[in-house]
C-alpha cells in the first residue's frame, strides 16, 4: 500500500485556495440555464432567472439577458420554461457498499408470499443486472411466518414460486432465492449453471425436489442442497461492484443528488486489525470510490465517512481532515453507541432499556477515541438513537472540547432519536450536526406512542427543537436501509422532505401531523439537503448554493416545491441533474 494513494497530490497544494476563489466570469459559457425559477438558497441572492456554467463553474447567476451574454457559437441553451431549480442534492448518510452488495444479492423477498410481488420485483433486477450474471434474494414469507406466529397459527404454510414462471421473466440469468426456513429456490438457468439435472443425484442429506408425475425439476432445493449450491456461487469482485456502482450512481443521479456522505472504511487497514465484533459492517470499501474517479465514472462527491476506531491510522494513508479534492474529500469519523440505549425502560418493555451496540467496546475507549480523533482535527459522527446513548455522547463531546485546543468543530448527532430536552440544548450550544432522516419517524409511527408512552414519543422526534438550540438540521436517507435488507430507506428526497414538512405518511395519517410543531418548514428542508450538509463538510464555499465561483452542481424539478401544497411535493419529479458542469440525468418519456 502506497502512502497518500487516496489523494490526488498534484493538486492539493492548490486546492484550499480553489475553494475560496470565486470564478472569473468568462464568455463563452459551456452551458447556460434560462426561463427558468431558480432558488439558489444564497441569501445574497435567493432568486434568479438563469445561470451561466463554464466547465465545471458557475459563472453568472442573474436575469437572462445578463446571463445570455455568455453565450457563444458552442454554448448549449437549455430553455427550462419555468422549471425549479435548486443546488445540487446532498445526501449526509448513505451506504453505497449495502446498496452494491444489494444489487445483485438483494432482491428484497422479505414481505413476499406471493408470485405477484415476487414477479415484480425480479422483473426490475432484470432490467438492470446484465444478463447471465446471478440474482439472489433472501427470507422470502418471511414477514407473513412470522404474523402467523404472533397469531399462534401453526397451520402457515409458505408460497412456493412457479418455475415457469421465473424461467420466463428470466431466462438469461441465473436465479437462486433462499426462503425464511433456510429452503432455496433455483430457476433453470442456475441448474444449467451448477450443472445440475433431473437425473444427477440428491446431495447427503439434501434433495433436488421433482415432480412426483413428470419427475422434472421443481425449482425447490431442500436441506442441504440449498446451502450447498449457495456455497458454489461466485464470490465478490471489483469487476461486479462496479456494474453495480455505476447504476447506484445513476439512481442517485435520477434522484437529483450530485455528492453523499458514505459510511466507509479504508480495506488497507481492516486488514491489520483483530476487532472483537463486525464494527465495519455496512461500510463501503474506500477503493470503490477511488476506482470510479480513476476511471472517470464518479458521477456524484463524495465525503467518506471513515471508522473513528481507527483515528490514528489514517495519516499514514496520506488521509487528513480536509484532505483530498472535489470529487473525494475527508475529515469525519463513524462511531456507533447503541441500539436504543435509554435512561428507563421502554413503556411497553418495564424490564428492558436498550443497550450499547455489539459495535461499542468501553466508554473509556469510546471518550478515548473521540478525543484522540478530535485533536487530529477530524470530527466524529455518531449513531445514537436513546436519550441515554445522547447523554452520554453529549459528555464525550464537551470533554473532547474542554481538554483539546480550540478550533472550529462540526460535530454530529446521526439519527438523533428518543433525546432529551437537556441534551438537545447542549447539542445545541456546541452547534451539533443532527443527521436525520425523516422517513424513520414514519417507519416508527405504528407504535411509537406504544413504545415510549405519550410523554417521550412526543419529543422522540424533536426536529423544530433543535432547529431553534442552534443545531444544524441535515437531511438524509441512511440508503439503502438496513444491512439484511429487512427494511428499505426512501431514497428519494422529495419524499423525506414531505415527510420533514408534515411528519405524515403519504396517505394523509395522522391528520395534522404526528406533533406538528416539530416539522420543518419546506425552506429548511431544502438548506438540510444543499447549505447544511455542505457546511457539514467544511465545503459550504464551494457547493451548497448556486452562487458565483461555485461548482456547477444542480437539480431541476418539473415544480417549485415551496410554491405548492406539501401534499403535491411527492409528486414533484427531477428533470435534470447536472454535476460537475455535465447534465448527467435527463428524465426520459418512459419515466413520465
């Protein structure tokens, strides 16, 4: 491993002063956005007609007379007729490593029990796994065993997929899905794969299941013929990773996101370490995103999120706070507490509280770690979802501020569920990043009040509070959802902004709201999804906001979403995304 492979050294040395300096306008522009509604959430300048781009900067922001005087014999005019037109998306917490591994092993099978639904969500891998390569799935009936269980039905007895049927939405690629018993299922194509017929032989203690009339293949692989034909697929590479990157770039694209902040780890060093449990589960190998800019494919910036165990580490790997370069740039460190680590016990649980995360090793070694990676300069991301997870932090956070030198501090808060009133001011105080993600609070609204009572599920979400204690409210989707794909994070930030703006579902419930006074106002929204994640960053001079000098990074929807109902904003669509000065998403007539 070479010191430094991480960076781009050439052009580092000039990079600290290219954020700061704004572009000098220049004729002519490469592009130029006109007609259109733009907002640029720069309070110099909020409103504008057009916007003029000249290679990957923006160069002018104003009418479209000022800005039509940019153009030249190869500018391309992008007429927008009235379209909204918002900075570039940025998504503070993803797992693109979750959502790679996902693509091909991840058809999501948990709340299937049905050919229908099974039908539908093979035929979208299809369409974006290249043919002859494998489509797995996992716990198919799953969610419907286990309802029959808490119902005491002992009787349940599980959908077995139509053979045909799979062979026919996909013949060219090979599919094996595992049942929530630990059964499989093959289609033909994966015998064909395995080399396996109708008449090889049964595995010890395992069965190739046939029809009892045409004694034909059924699909179905019982005991040990499942496991063993799992064993025999091929293993991950960076050759398949990047098939499937290159498509979680598009969506993200397709949903107007030109940078994200991923949960990462550097592989280099992983593989010197002996940790006691899986403390870099649903991170992303650092490579992935090194690789795609080597090859000029990375089509969104990216800020790793790097695992804070490991603080020391990383300067030897030529990664420092601020390190890097537009595309790939450093300076946070993930850390996990808990999984609901409360000061009392749950309401509808008397004898359980929660606890620390298998994750978390000593709160001496976490406060060590937490100012150890503060003295370096880098700034720690925590995930905390208890109030007594937050207290505790909040502790570690103020002592790393009273024992380490003074210097401008970004500290975060990441999920920032069930806190306390005291902890949300102290956050507050030190000007904490909240990393929410307003989708959760509609996963949890079933029993929520069940679970907490209806004293601390009425703060359990307290979005508005720490707005006015002074943190810094972001925006995200914890993309793709959780590591065994038992739920699925709404990608889409049209959506998480209804949900920030309403903390309703998108049926309407609960009329009013779920404690109303803790939305967001769709203002805020915007800034938690451009200004306040790039200042989470250190990088609010050069992206955030559609302002003179910046990178050309910007989204534009079909409708302005602070013009409209929030009941409407949903259905708001992305037209376009432009990153780095390129249109990389145009939505097409089969989107419509």
């Amino acid at each position: 491993m070479t010191p430094g492979r991480f960076l781009r050294p050439a052009i580092l040395a000039a990079a600290a002063c290219a954020v700061l300096a704004p572009a000098a306008i220049a004729a002519p522009a490469t592009l130029i956005l006109r007609n259109a509604d733009i907002w640029t959430v720069d309070t110099a300048k909020p409103t504008a007609r057009a916007m003029a781009i000249e290679g990957n900067r923006i160069v002018k922001v104003g009418s479209d007379k000022e800005v039509m005087r940019l153009k030249g014999p190869d500018t391309r005019v992008m007429d927008l007729k009235g379209a909204f037109v918002l900075p570039g998306l940025i998504d503070s917490h993803t797992h693109m490593g979750n959502a790679v591994e996902g693509f091909f092993f991840g058809i999501r099978l948990v709340d299937v029990n049905a050919m229908p639904l099974l039908a539908k969500r093979l035929k979208e891998a299809v369409r974006d796994v290249p043919a002859g390569m494998w489509i797995t799935g996992y716990d198919w009936a799953s969610a419907a065993a286990s309802a029959a269980r808490k119902k005491g039905d002992k009787s349940f007895v599980p959908f077995t997929p139509s053979l045909a049927e799979i062979d026919r939405i996909a013949p060219d690629h090979p599919v094996l899905l595992r049942r929530y018993d630990g059964e499989y299922f093959m289609n033909s194509k994966g015998f064909e794969y395995i080399r396996i017929t109708k008449d090889s032989p049964d595995p010890t203690n395992g069965q190739y299941e046939k029809d009892p009339v045409t004694g034909e293949l059924t699909g179905m692989l019982l005991g040990s013929a499942g496991p063993r034909t799992a064993d025999a697929l091929p293993p991950r590479s960076r050759a398949r990773d990047l098939i499937a990157a290159r498509v979680m770039l598009q969506e993200l694209n397709r949903n107007g996101f030109t940078s994200i902040h991923d949960i990462a780890r550097v592989d280099e060093i992983s593989q010197t370490k002996t940790y006691r449990t899986a403390v870099e589960r649903s991170t992303t190998e650092l490579s992935l995103f090194t690789d795609l800019r080597a090859r000029g494919e990375l089509t969104v910036r990216v800020f790793p999120i790097l695992t804070l165990n490991n603080w020391a580490d990383y300067k030897a790997y030529g990664i420092t706070p601020g390190s890097g370069d537009d595309l790939i740039r450093y300076g946070a460190l993930k850390t996990f507490i808990d999984g609901f680590l409360m000061e009392k016990p749950f309401a509808n649980a008397p004898k359980f509280s929660g606890g620390f995360t298998f994750r978390f090793v000593s709160e001496p070694a976490m406060l060590e770690d937490i100012i150890g990676a503060d003295r370096l300069g880098f700034d720690p991301a925590t995930h905390a979802t208890g109030d007594k997870a937050q207290r505790l932090l909040m502790d570690w956070y103020e002592e790393a501020i009273r024992v380490n030198p003074p210097r401008d501090r970004r500290f975060r808060l990441v999920h920032a569920w069930y806190p306390s009133r005291a902890d949300v001011a102290r956050a507050g105080k030190i000007g904490a990043i909240a990393d929410i993600q307003p989708h959760h609070l509609i996963r949890e609204l079933n029993d929520l009040e069940e679970k907490l009572g209806p004293e601390r599920a009425e703060f359990a979400f307290p979005w508005r509070t720490m707005v006015e204690q002074g943190m810094h409210v972001v925006l995200s989707s914890d993309w793709p959802g959780s590591f065994d794909r038992s739920s699925v994070a709404t990608l889409n930030p049209l959506e998480n902004i209804y949900y920030a703006v309403t903390r309703q579902r998108l049926d309407g419930t609960p009329d009013g709201g779920f404690h109303p006074e803790q939305a967001l106002t769709v203002d805020e929204a915007i800034r938690g999804y451009t200004i306040l994640p790039a200042y989470g960053t250190r990088e609010e001079n050069i992206k955030g906001t559609l302002t003179e000098g910046k990178l050309a990074d910007v989204v534009v929807l079909d409708r302005n979403i602070r013009k409209i109902p929030p009941r409407e904003i949903p259905k708001v669509k992305i037209k376009y995304t432009i990153f780095d000065g390129r249109v990389v998403y145009t939505r097409g007539a089969d989107e419509k």
